[in-house]
C-alpha cells in the first residue's frame, strides 16, 4: 500500500516569515506540538523552513524552555547531554 502526501499532510500549516523572532517561533513550535515550521515571503510562497534543530543550538531556547518542561526530540536530548561538561 502506498501513502500519498495528501493523506498526511498537514491542511492549517502554521508559518513564520524571515522577520519573526526566536522567541515567537520557539512558542509556535511548542504551541503546536511541531518540530519545524515553513517561512514565507510576503506572497505567502515558501522561502525555507526553521526546525527545532535550528533553534537548539541557542543558549537562549535552552535555558527559557527546558526549565518550562519542554521535552525537546530524543536526538536533541542526546545531544544536549554530550555537550554538557563532566564533572
């Protein structure tokens, strides 16, 4: 049996566009329960896409949202844990 993308795709896509901030795409990404958003120019075409892999990597994320109980993708965790220092 073959899945078509119609039958899984997403209908109410949320996007963000190239001038919205860290944070509001943060919150977008854990209100919706999604990993990676589409970002559209100001004729709604796609232009990229920023994913929670994007965001990672900055301190700020990290600190606000972990502490909040955010519980970012398995790989992130893993990630997470082999940065941080051994004491």
């Amino acid at each position: 049996m073959q899945v078509l993308v119609h039958e899984i795709m997403t209908r109410d896509a949320i996007s963000v566009t190239p001038a919205t901030s860290f944070k509001n795409v943060a919150e977008r990404l854990i209100q919706h329960g999604l990993s990676a958003v589409p970002v559209v120019d100001d004729h709604k075409r796609v232009v990229g896409i920023v994913s929670e892999a994007d965001l990672l990597p900055k301190e700020e994320f990290k600190e606000q949202y972990v502490r909040e109980g955010y519980q970012a993708h398995i790989r992130t965790r893993l990630r997470w844990q082999a940065l941080r220092p051994t004491s």
